[in-house]
C-alpha cells in the first residue's frame, strides 16, 4: 500500500484510477472545488480523513472508511462501489450509498436522504440514520441494532432481515418482499402495505392503518399499539400479545388478539378469522 499522510486535496480527480493507497488524516476540500477524487480506484483504505467536495467514491473495488466524516456538501459519495467496510463514520452528504454492493457499516452515523438506493448485500449494525426513503429498492439487507428517523423507508425491498432495530418512519417496507423484522420496534402510519411474505417477530408496532393489502403476512408475538383499521384486505396469520384497537375486512387467514376495539366487517370478501380472548 503507497500510505498519503496529512495531505489536503481539492483539484479534480485528485488519486482517479489509484491502486492500492492509505490515506491517513488527509482532507479533501479546498478553493479548486474538484469532484471525482478516487473514481475507478481499487484497494483503498481511509482513516480520520475528512471529505467536502462531491463523488469521491464512484466505481470503487475494495474501500475501507474508519473514523472518517463525509460532510453535507459530499454529495453522492458512493456509487456503483463493490465491497465495502465502513466504521465510526459520519455519512452525511445527500445521495450515499448508491447502486453498491456488498457493503458493511458499523458504529456509523447517517443524515443523508435519499440513502441507500438499489444496493445488495448491506449489513448495517450499531448504527444512527436519518433519511427519506432509506434504502429504497434494495436487496439482502442484514441490519442489527440500527435505529432510523425517516419517511418512506424500505419501500420495494427484497429478501432481508432485521434485529433489534428502532424504526421511526412512516409508509415502511411497502412492496417489499421475502422480509423478517424480529425483537424490533416500528412506529409510523401505514406500515407495510402491499408487501409479500413478511414476517413481524416478537415486535411492537405503533400507527395508524397498519399492514394492509398485505400477501403472506405473519405477526408472531407481537404488540400493535394505536393501530386502528389494521389488516384491510390482507392475507394474514397474526398472534397478537396486546388488546388492537381496530381491525378491518381482513381478507384471509386468522389473528389471535386478547381484546380488540371494534371490528369492521364491510367487504363481503373478507373472510379472515378473528379470535378474540
């Protein structure tokens, strides 16, 4: 590895097409304003560097961040970039993690709407993200001990699993597909429509409207509170650990609930079973 200490970069394309470099403390700003600074590297290792100017990581095989900050004027940081490891970072330039694959993040703090954008194979844990349609498209997430603020999360997502997660976001995981959410917490309005084969383990739900027009679904241990009109037109199994305070026209299947507010039944096609006590 050719190691760079101490340097302050800002031209254009500064290290493109390097191989094989450690930057340690280095800083990439400056009056020049250039972006791309290490488009189609390989083999790149960061420590305590700190990033202020625009697309530094495109077309990156082999990137490893520690202890690094990648400012809101780092815009669309990473893009297209295959394996990955990012530690005690802060990630907060629009548009990150973009169109990657195969990425590992820990200890990380994210402010970054539009984050994680049709990526596959990212495993996230012990981490901070605030974000407007986080990980939108994305596939073979793995998240432990991830806490989000955020609107519009995990929509069309496929094949994924998260744990001990805390979740603050509204219209999450809709279409998303083949999903488990395990000893978890999910509060936000309308959660999980139209998704497919997800499964809630051991979780608390909190909102309004919840887990409708749904295929497959399944609750296993969970507690729905403040969650009124839930499971309209879905096909669902749910075991319930807390009274519901609506639920409405479920399509198919059976939930198991020990008290419920009021039952709607006002769609001649549904037919799901409610047992209630």
């Amino acid at each position: 590895m050719t190691l760079i200490r101490d340097q302050v970069f800002d031209e254009e394309r500064a290290l493109y097409g390097s191989r094989g470099v450690e930057l340690v403390n280095c800083r990439f700003d400056g009056p020049a304003d250039g972006e791309s600074a290490l488009k189609e590297c390989r083999d790149v290792k960061v420590q305590d560097c700190y990033f202020n100017l625009r697309y530094p990581f495109w077309h990156v095989t082999n990137l490893e961040i520690e202890g690094s900050e990648l400012t809101p004027l780092c815009r669309a940081a990473l893009w297209y970039t295959e394996n990955v490891s990012i530690r005690n970072t802060k990630l907060h330039g629009i548009k990150a993690l973009r169109e990657c694959a195969e990425a590992r993040l820990e200890g990380c703090d994210i402010v970054s709407p539009e984050f994680g954008w049709s990526v596959r194979g990212v495993e996230m844990k012990d981490s901070h993200a605030e974000s407007e349609y986080f990980m939108l498209r994305s596939e073979r997430l793995h998240f432990d001990h991830v806490s989000l603020k955020g609107k519009y999360s995990f929509q069309y997502i496929t094949d994924s699993v998260f744990t001990n997660c805390d979740f603050d976001t509204k219209d999450a995981f809709w279409h998303a597909k083949n999903v488990v959410i395990r000893d978890s917490v999910v509060k936000g309005e309308y959660l999980a429509w139209y998704c497919e084969n997800v499964t809630f383990e051991n979780c608390t739900l909190i909102g309004t409207q919840p887990l409708c027009y749904c295929k497959g679904l399944k609750l296993i241990n969970c507690r729905m509170l403040d969650t009124d009109l839930s499971f309209e037109k879905s096909e669902v199994e749910a075991t319930l650990l807390s009274p519901i305070d609506s639920i409405k026209n479920p399509r198919s299947g059976c939930i198991r609930v020990p008290a419920v507010g009021e039952i709607i039944r006002d769609d001649p096609e549904s037919a799901g079973e409610i047992l209630v006590g």
